[in-house]
C-alpha cells in the first residue's frame, strides 16, 4: 500500500489536518499520536472509523513468536517479540437518529483536527450531515497525561446545528480488545510489524455505574494488563444509560434528547497498567483507584496540569527559527513527539517508533541512546536517565548473551523490548557490537550534561565496566595494525562483517578510556565487579592502540579495512524506482561494493569529532557523501551535523529538513507503520549540534555556531549541570546567556569563555572554503513539497 504524502497549514505551534484525506490516513494516525512513554495511542477517530492502524500500546507489553529459520545456527535467537495492540479505550461511537457517525458517509460539511504543542492535546471539530439530513458539530478534546503515568481522558460533545426539531443521538463507549483493523505496510517491506491474531486472553471483565475494567494477559509472555474506563456526563434533557461488560468488550451507552441548539457532553476517563508479576485483582484495583483520582481532579485540571508541564520544558528546550515557518513548526513537532515518547517511559526503553504504531514490532534499537537520548539529555535529562536505567536493567541478559557468544562483559541486543536479543539476521543484529559503545557513549554524555553522581554509582560506571570487558575481549592485539576489532557491522548495514569498522572502534576506544575513569572514579563499583589494574591497563592500551583505517593513496579514512579497493556502485544505472536497494538487490551485491546505507563513517565524524582534523573531516565528508544512499532515515541528521561543521551550509539546511520533515511529508512512504523518533529528533539534533555547533567531547561543552543563508535568527536553549544556556545565532555572531545557575564556562569556536546572567556577544568566524560535494545520482536530499 502506497500512503499518501500529507500536506498541513504551517503553524508555530499545532499541526492541523483540514478536511478528510483518505490518501494520508495512516500517516495522519502516527503524526496525531498523544502518548507520555507508558502509553500510547495513535490518532484514529472517536467513532472507530474510517481507520488504517487504530493501535493503543503500552510500553514494554509485548507478545513472543518463534522465530523460522531455514537452517539453525549456534546462538541464533529463539524467539521474537512483538508490541500488542491492547484495549482500545479511544472509542466513543455516535449514533444520530438511525445513523453512525462514519466520516466516509454521509455529508462532511467541515472537519479539522489540531495537535496542540502547548496544551499537548488533540483537537478535533467535525460538522456532519446524516444521510438522513440532521446536523451536528462533533468536538472532542484528547489527553494523554504527561503528569499522571497512568491516565488519559477525552471530553466529547455533540451539539444540534440544525432546526428541524429534537434530535435522538446515542453514544456508545467502549473498550474493546483484540481489536481487528485492516493494518497498514509497503508491500513488501521487513520493516512492518509482525501480525499478532487476538494475542490477549480475557481474565477479568467488571462494570458497574459508569465505570468498567478489563484484564487481560498474554499467553506466551505472560505479562497481564489492564484498562478501565469511567464517564461524566451532562445532557439538556432526559437520558438512559446502560453499561455492560463481557471478555473482551466494556460498553457504556448513553441515549439522549437534544433541542435544537442543544449539546451533549461526554468525559470519559481512562486507566492503564501492567505486569508481569501482579496478579488480576490487584490491577484491577491499581486502574480503578488511578481512575478515581483523575475522575476527582476532573478534565479541566487534567489540562491544567498538561499545560503546566510544558509550559516548562518549552522554557526549558525551545528551539525557535527564524527565516523558515516550515521547519520551525516541524522541529517543534519533533521535539514534542521525542518528549512523549521518553517522559514517563520510567525504566521502560524508548522503542524506534515510540508508542506511535507496529512498526519494528515495537522494538528499541540504538537508535535511541544514538539520536534519542542527546535530545533528552539536554532538553529532560531525568527521561534520559530512566532510559539508560532501564538498560542497566537488563545487564544479566546482556551477560548472558556475552557468554554464549564466547565473550566477557555484556553484549547488548540489537533489538529487542525486554532485553532478550531478537534480531533473526545476525549480519545487521549480533555482528553489530557497536551498540555496546553507543550505550557507553550515552552513560557518558548524560554524566557530563548532569554530573549526577547517584548514577555514576550505581548505574553508569557497571554499564562503562561491561562494555569495555566486551570490546576486550571481541579485539585482539595486532602486531602490524595495533588493537583491532573484526567482523563486526558498523551503522552501515550495506557494508556488514567487516574489519576494523571506524565508528566501531572509535566509539569502542571512548568506551574503553571511560571505563577506566569510571574505575578510578568509583573504585567500590570495580571492586565488586572483580576489576582489576591488568584489565584497566588492558583497555588503555586497547584504546590507545585502535585501528583506524586509512587510504593514503586516496587521502580519506576507510569505513572499514579495504572499503575504498571495493567496486564502485553503478548509481548511473540505478533507476530511481529500485532505492531502497536492500528491497531490489540481493545483500550479496550490496555488501561487495563500495555503497553506503546511512552515515557511517560520516557520524564517526561527528560523535568522535574529537579523533579527527577539519581538513580529515571535510575530505572524508565528501569522498562518503558521493557513495551515501540514505536508504535510512538516520542518516540525514548526521550528514547535516557534518556538512554544517565543513563549511556545506546549505546542503546541511536541506539535510535538515528532510529529516525534520521525514514523518510531516511522509517521506519514506511508510509512516502510517509509525514516526520516525530518531529522525524527528534530528530536527533538534541538526538546529543545536549543526548549525549550533553543539559538542561535548571530553565532559566539556562548546559551540561552534554558524547560520545558512536561509535563515536570520537561530534562538535554542540547553539544560546542563543544573544551568539553563539560551544560545542565539546570528549571520555574524552569536550572544549566550545563563538563565540561572551559576557562571559556566563553555567552548566558542575554539575559545574558552565563561558565561553569566549577562550576554556574551561573540563574533563568529567565516565558514572554511570548501569544493561543492556531489551526491549518487539521484539521491540529491529530497526537496520539500511546494505549497
């Protein structure tokens, strides 16, 4: 199925869908998701239909398969995990006289929907025409809560608009498990989720008054979860209700008059949990009682708080644009789309689609320390916390899978929910260690950004630890090349088992001399973990060791051992139609020649900025931007970050907005299996480590600043140690500025300054001269829709 490319007004802070567009429903279901980490649902109607996906996800409730093999091999993953569709508590059905409210029928006289950034809600306001001529305003307000974990809510009101006499409406309120839907996907694409076919088994079905609640578990993961529902009301007039409650439905009817002029109201209220552990009566009562306290607090201090909240992380995160309403509004859209998916995932993973659909099955990839977690780190560092802590977690599993893979320390899944490793293509899943550093690099960044010293106790240094034991022992000493580190698959998945992978081994080589200072830092963690001064020694020497490919003939850095003596792809004869090329070639073909997914090398350039010269950096960017497909939505934020810092202005300012604009345009055809999360918070990404220059090598922070032509103003804030930075970019020069804390002394283009309550007004040298790159034909970055 081919989605549609949607199209919405350009506003500063909403994102609004005006009229019906059947073309983009799927994507508009993604784009329209209201969620806060532990729960998730996708922006289908009210009325249940017209839908492509109508998913409710809970964070960290899954279901297991079995994985097929044609041929089995030693330490092959078992089983898979999958995200469940659970009890769908979004629907509120309306009957107008004898005719359900179907968005496909009928007359649609005007419709929109509004994604409010400030309020976090969703917005909607439907006037309808029945097929037998009665009138009506639908307006319905949805919340999921960023402040109570647990709760969501939706206000829901029909009002008579014509003057034909009292109108009969009934409302039927549901919440409905193993809910068919007609499913969404690319034909053809590995990327969508597997089918799950009615994976909740009912335990437990209870109404009474306006309240229900459903149990249900799974059968193979064993994980039990409940949803409840409970309804305010007012009505002009006199009214029945009714409500029932069987295995896997809850209904909640109401029947009412309404005069002409007249409306009706609606608040319905809803509570989700689960558990592997507790038993039904006890999640039951935990829903009920979460219930209870929103129902009391009502629906308008539900908005209240909502608004509180985000009224602080915007004072607090705000990335403002001028020059470019467009990707103003779309880097916003991200940011709040990165919050609801971390905030209150509270020691679950942030999975690469969030809670917004099927997508990946619902699994975390590296995506999400990579590009996730900068964005967190410095924009609601406790999010980024709970992430790493969840992955901590998980370090049993992680050792475990070490040890069957014949290694010390701990080997992080590629992908995965619970921790369990569930990649069935080892090429792009077991071979791909690099997660391990990226992870560390993680743990680090976040210690530097908070200097939280609980976490580098009890959860950073053992995770520094681990991972350097890894990558200890998957390397070998060379006595020709050094520290070496050998078939691996680096970010680059065209170009996989391979030696000496660059951003393998340099991410590696931090991950090492961190783990050392983590040893000296806390020396009661080491020595429950059995460190020893020989180990220690081990890593230094590994790090300072560490191969690092080189083309002398060529003058650039190879990806990995021998990729520039590799055929070159033919691009030319590569019709447009054929990209992805992993759907149109065999891997065999991929792998043998020199073509390039996703930034690989590129992104070395950038996280370890710090192991490379400018002049290295701008040979290398061009030499890989010729051979760069971006069949990945993960590589147009590391090109941008890398052409900015190269002098490539205007190319990174087109980088930029394709991935900004890859969920809001649809740009991969395939939203509607959900957002894209790490590249939406590329748009964040590209704004503070692009054109912001943002690092954070070695615990210091600095800026490197430098504006496109395109825009006049570039105004973006940072949380670090405890200090909010406000950072405005002009063509010229850029002024910083603490809004509280105390004085902190930060990097300006290679110049130390120390900052205060006052602006530090700095001039901002010219951009290096540089030779226009060129990319494969046809893979130019993709140009933003004409309006």
């Amino acid at each position: 199925m081919t989605e549609g490319r949607a199209i919405f007004p350009i506003e500063p802070w909403a994102l609004t869908e005006v009229g019906l567009d059947r073309d983009s429903l799927g994507a508009h279901e993604s784009v329209f998701t209201l969620a806060n980490g532990h729960l998730g649902m996708r922006g289908s109607f009210e009325e249940g239909e017209p839908v492509v996906v109508p998913g409710t996800y809970l964070n960290g409730f899954f279901e297991e398969r079995p994985l097929p093999y044609a041929e089995a091999g030693y330490g092959f993953p078992e089983m898979g995990q999958t995200v469940v569709n659970v009890t769908d508590g979004k629907l509120i059905r309306l009957l107008v006289k004898d005719s359900p409210l179907d968005l496909t029928y009928g007359e649609l006289i005007d419709h929109r929907r509004t994604l409010d950034l400030r309020a976090g809600v969703l917005r909607r306001s439907t006037e309808w025409r029945s097929p037998g001529g009665r009138t009506v305003r639908v307006t319905s307000t949805r919340l999921v809560s960023l402040a109570r974990r647990s709760i969501a809510a939706i206000e829901y009101r029909v009002e008579v608009v014509d003057d034909l006499g009292d109108l009969y409406v009934a409302l039927q309120s549901d919440l409905l498990a193993n809910e068919d839907g007609p499913g969404t996907g690319v034909d053809g694409d590995p990327r969508a989720a597997a089918a799950l076919a009615h994976p909740l088994q009912s335990e437990l079905a209870a109404a009474r008054g306006r309240r229900a609640v459903l149990v249900h578990s799974t059968r193979r993961s064993r994980l039990r979860m409940a949803a409840g529902m409970d309804h305010l009301i007012e009505v002009p007039d006199s009214c029945t209700e009714d409500i029932e409650a069987s295995a896997d439905l809850a209904r909640y009817t109401l029947a009412a008059r309404i005069p002409p002029g007249g409306s009706l109201r609606l608040v319905k209220f809803l509570a989700y949990g689960w558990s592997s552990r507790r038993s039904e009566a006890a999640l039951r009562d935990q829903v009920e009682a979460a219930l209870a306290t929103a129902k009391l607090a009502g629906f308008d201090r539900l908005l209240r708080e909502q608004r509180e909240l985000l009224d602080q992380h915007w004072a607090e995160a705000d990335v403002e644009i001028e020059g470019d309403d467009e990707l103003q509004q779309a880097v916003r859209v991200g940011m709040f789309h990165v919050l609801q998916a971390g905030l209150r995932a509270e020691r679950q993973p942030i999975p690469a689609k969030g809670l917004t659909g099927p997508g990946y099955d619902g699994h975390t990839f590296w995506d999400t320390e990579t590009y996730v977690l900068p964005v967190l780190t410095y924009t609601a560092p406790n999010a980024a916390r709970d992430a790493l802590i969840w992955r901590h977690s998980i370090l049993p599993l992680a050792r475990e899978r070490a040890r069957i893979l014949g290694l010390r320390g701990a080997a992080f899944p590629w992908r995965t929910i619970r921790g369990e490793e569930t990649s069935g293509y080892w090429p792009a899943g077991t071979a791909a260690f690099h997660i391990n550093a990226d992870i560390a690099d993680a743990v680090v960044r976040y210690h530097g950004a908070t200097l939280d010293e609980a976490f580098d106790r009890d959860v950073g240094a053992e995770l520094l630890i681990e991972t350097a034991r890894l990558w200890a022992s998957l390397g070998h000493f060379d006595a020709e090349h050094g520290f070496r580190i050998d078939g691996v698959t680096g970010p680059d998945e065209y170009t996989a088992v391979v030696d000496n992978n660059v951003y393998t081994n340099l991410m590696a080589q931090r991950n090492l001399r961190e783990a050392a200072a983590a040893v000296r830092r806390q020396p009661d963690v080491a020595e429950r973990l059995s460190v020893t001064e020989d180990e220690v020694e081990t890593w230094r020497r590994a790090a300072d060791l560490v191969a690092v490919p080189y083309d002398t003939r060529l003058g650039v850095h190879m990806q990995s051992d021998g990729f520039t003596h590799h055929e070159d792809w033919d691009f030319d004869a590569t019709p447009a139609e054929h990209y992805p090329l992993l759907l149109n070639y065999p891997y065999f073909e991929i792998y043998r020649t020199q073509v390039v997914k996703q930034a690989d090398l590129v992104m070395a350039l950038h996280l370890r900025g710090d192991a490379f010269s400018l002049e290295e950096k701008i040979a290398d960017f061009a030499y890989y931007e010729a051979r760069t497909t971006r069949d990945s939505s993960l590589s147009a934020t590391q090109q941008a970050v890398v052409a900015a810092e190269t002098g490539h202005l205007d190319l990174a300012y087109e980088y930029w907005a394709e991935a900004a604009l890859t969920d809001l345009q649809n740009l991969h055809q395939n939203s509607g299996h959900g957002l894209h999360i790490a590249s939406l918070a590329g748009g964040w990404t590209v704004a503070v480590a692009g054109f912001g220059g943002l690092r954070d090598h070695g615990g210091r922070l600095s800026f490197a600043p430098r504006l496109p032509a395109q825009l006049s103003r570039l105004r973006f804030r940072v949380v670090y140690r405890g200090r909010r930075l406000t950072v405005s970019v002009e063509p010229t020069k850029a002024t910083y500025r603490l809004v509280d804390g105390d004085p902190l002394e930060i990097g300006h283009h290679g110049r130390r300054v120390l900052v205060d309550h006052a602006d530090v007004v700095l001039d901002i040298p010219p951009p290096p001269r540089v030779d226009p790159v060129r990319q494969p034909s046809g893979r130019a970055p993709r140009r933003r829709a004409r309006r």
